[in-house]
C-alpha cells in the first residue's frame, strides 16, 4: 500500500513544525505530489498538516529510495575509470 499526498494549500504563515513536517513529506512547492509508503508516521505527519495537504491510499508500492554518492565522490570515481 502507498499513500498519495498533495500540497494543496500554501504553506505561509505557518507554524515552524508545520514547515518541517512538509519539508519531511517531500513537499517543496504548492502542487507538488509524492507516492509515499503507508506507515502509521506518515500517516501521522499526513494528520498533523490535514488543512494544507491531500492524502489518498493508492494500490502498489512506493518507489524505493535510491541514494546518491556526493558529487565529489562520482566525480573522483569517473576520474580514475578514464585513467584506468
């Protein structure tokens, strides 16, 4: 089960741990929608910010997070495989 969530109202004037509950969310701007895994913290963080947000339970899975080497690191790495 995935969880879609929605901005759908601007966050200005809102409180600082309304801001950082989006910001967890993966919200940046109004409109911006993520599929997220159906967890009771989600679903808390989903509560917490209900009058700017809009959640809907999706069939399937959420895609998985994939993590990122630094830039520093991915560029060193191409360097020595040119060189090799």
């Amino acid at each position: 089960m995935a969880i879609k969530v929605k901005l759908t109202k601007s966050f200005s004037g809102s409180s600082e741990d309304q801001l950082a509950t989006i910001d967890s969310l993966g919200l940046k701007k109004f409109g911006d929608e993520r599929l997220l895994k159906d967890t009771p913290a989600i679903r808390g963080m989903v509560n917490k910010v209900r009058h700017l947000v809009t959640a809907e339970t999706v069939a399937g899975e959420a895609p998985k997070a994939t993590r990122r080497k630094a830039r520093k690191i991915r560029v060193r790495d191409a360097a020595r495989a040119r060189k090799a």
